[in-house]
C-alpha cells in the first residue's frame, strides 16, 4: 500500500520576472515501511514537496495524500501522524535544548510528565545531554540538527520527513545521523527524505525519485539508477605531465566513454562499466610502462554526473540568496 501518493502537484510562486514554477506536475507514490529519498539540486522543488505533505503550504493544484488522509482537505489529521524536520526548522532560540522537546510535547497534548519523560528519552537517544540546559541559540550546526531530528520524533510518527537532515554537518556528524537515521526506520516508520547528495540517498533510500525542475526525472533504486548513470569513472594523477599522451591512450582501451583532463594534463578520467576491475587493469599497464602516479581511484557517479547524463545540463542553484531566505 502506498501510503503517501501525490499526484499532478502544481505550485507557484510570484516573483520579481513572473512567476516561479516550483512544482509542474509533481508525482510520487512512497510505499508503507519504505524510505524514499528526494534528490535534486537547490531550487528543484524539494522542500516545496515536503511542505505540502506536511501541511505547511497548499498547492495551487493536484493532490497530496497521507495515509489515506486528503492532506489538503484534512490537514489536522495530517499532522497528528506525521514528525517533520527541515530546513525551516521552528525551534525557539531561547528555549533550552530539553525546553524545546518538552514544548513540542506539550503542542501534540502529551500532558507534562509525558513531555518530560518524551523530552528526556530523545536527549539521551541524541546523546545531547550536555547541551540539553543550554539555550538552543549556542548550539553548533550539528546540535542544532539532532535537536530538529529529536523534535520531528517526539509523537514517534508514523510518517517522517526530513529536509536535508545532513546538510552543513561534516562528515563525522553525518555518518552518525545517518545511522539515528538506519535505527529510526528499523521500526517500520515510513520515511521521506530530501538530499543533494546521492551518496546519501544511496545509504539511506529502498528508492529515490531524483527531481528537477519541479517534477521527477528519473527514479529507482540507488543501483539501477547508478546503472542508468554508468558505472564509475577512473581518474589518475600523474607525476609527470609529459605523460599524459601515453596515459590517455591507456584510458581510452579500458574507457566507456570520452578521456576527460584537467586543464593542466596531470589528472586524467574515463568513464567504465566496472569500476574494480578496469582500475586494476589500468593500474597494471602504467606500471609495466612505468608510468609514475601521485593519485589513483575509482569514483561513484555524482549527483552532477547524474544530472548531466540524464538532462544534459549541469545541477547549478536555481534559486539566488533572497529566494532562499524565504524559502527557509
Ligand atoms: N516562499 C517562496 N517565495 C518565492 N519563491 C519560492 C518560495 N519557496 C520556494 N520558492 C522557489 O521555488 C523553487 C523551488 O524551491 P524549493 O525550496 O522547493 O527547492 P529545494 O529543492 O528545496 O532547494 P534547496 O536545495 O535549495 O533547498 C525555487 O526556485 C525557489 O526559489
Ligand atoms: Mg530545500
């Protein structure tokens, strides 16, 4: 059973030129239990999608349903089933970390001692106890996200979306939410999530709807979708620029594709099917031509790689700083 279903999502937006189209024709069908991600880069339309399945705007047409609830004709239902974090994330700046729980506990009729225990159950979950008397307006990029994440969960929805739930972290940081993120839905909660980074989709999602241009573009799972993409590409980094001649050659026998080069020829790439093995087999001719290397690897398609294979356009910002702002 699908329990989110949009279908033909309209939404726009007046703007300075006109108006935006930040939904044209928007369709998605997320099944029970499964984590379905959203990847697209900035103004694709993501957050706009969360929103209106969050109940936080309205679409100018189409349909959102959630759990079989019409999410424009019955929105308090909605959200009594739904925990969401996002990037226009509503914590109160002066409230502790643990008053911010409480308080959300308090806004879904938890009753005091509820929201307490609620509160102080997350805090520990989010390993935030040492930041939960501080004043949320002092914490770091990364508290600031486990708190939102914390405060998405105090009802345990039945129905998650996250916006971006790992931008701004370095890497650390995201490893850990992403496995806050891999026990959450362990439990069978359905979960929607945004990303620009296909890596995350790749760790998280059973299937990504990749969307541009406010309608979906491609979707499947992470393999199939890579598949479509193309397998990896090989990238070396030479020694010596006087090689690249010979190196490009090497490349261009074990390449699915087109040698690219760094515009001083030392890094030199190719697209191939199997990534592993043309590595070893390229690796093993420069080295009987003794070719001297600084860098070797293999590469997974990117976020730009897939969108230059399946637009053919790069993935560039669609919305400037003001636009953002507001969005947020
Ligand atoms: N409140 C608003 N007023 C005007 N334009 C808006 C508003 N919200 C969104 N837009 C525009 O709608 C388009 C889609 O925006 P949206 O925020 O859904 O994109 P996104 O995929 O979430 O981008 P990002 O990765 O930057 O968060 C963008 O062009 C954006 O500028
Ligand atoms: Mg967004």
């Amino acid at each position: 059973m699908n329990i989110i279903e949009t279908s033909a999502l309209v939404k726009t937006y007046k703007a300075k030129g006109g108006r935006i189209h930040a939904l044209d024709g928007f369709d998605l069908a997320v099944a029970e239990g499964s984590v379905e991600a959203l990847l697209g880069p900035n103004g694709a339309g993501k957050t706009t999608v969360v929103k209106i399945l969050a109940t936080l705007a309205r679409p100018d047409a189409g349909t959102a349903v959630v759990d079989g609830i019409d999410a424009l004709r019955d929105p308090k239902a909605v959200r009594r089933i739904i925990g969401v974090s996002g990037q226009y994330a509503a914590v109160d700046e002066n409230l502790t970390g643990f008053e911010n729980l409480e308080m959300v506990g308090r806004l879904y009729h938890l009753g005091v001692r509820r929201a307490r225990e609620r509160a102080a159950e997350l805090i520990d979950l989010f390993e935030l106890t040492e930041a939960q008397n501080r004043p949320v307006k002092g914490f770091s990029g990364g508290m600031r996200r486990r708190i939102d994440l914390a405060g998405a969960l105090v009802i345990r929805p039945r129905v998650l979306f996250l916006d971006e739930p790992t931008t701004g972290l370095d890497p650390r940081s995201r490893m850990a939410m992403w496995e806050v993120i891999h026990n959450l839905v362990a439990d069978g909660t359905t979960l929607l999530l945004t990303t620009q980074y296909l890596e995350e989709a790749d760790q998280l999602a059973d299937h990504i709807s990749v969307i541009d241009g406010g309608r979906v573009i491609a979707d499947g799972t992470a393999d199939a979708l890579k598949a479509q993409i193309g397998g990896h590409r090989v990238e070396v980094t030479l020694v010596h620029a006087a090689d690249a001649g010979r190196v490009q050659g090497i490349l261009a026998r074990h390449g699915a594709g087109q040698v690219t080069s760094s515009s001083e020829g030392r890094s030199l790439g190719v697209r191939v099917d199997n990534g592993p093995a043309a590595l070893q087999s390229v690796l093993g001719e420069l080295n009987s031509s003794g070719i001297a290397l600084h860098d070797a690897g293999i590469r997974r398609p990117t976020l730009d790689d897939v969108f230059l294979k399946l637009t053919g356009h790069k993935a560039e910002a669609g919305a400037d700083d003001d636009e953002l702002q507001e969005a947020r």
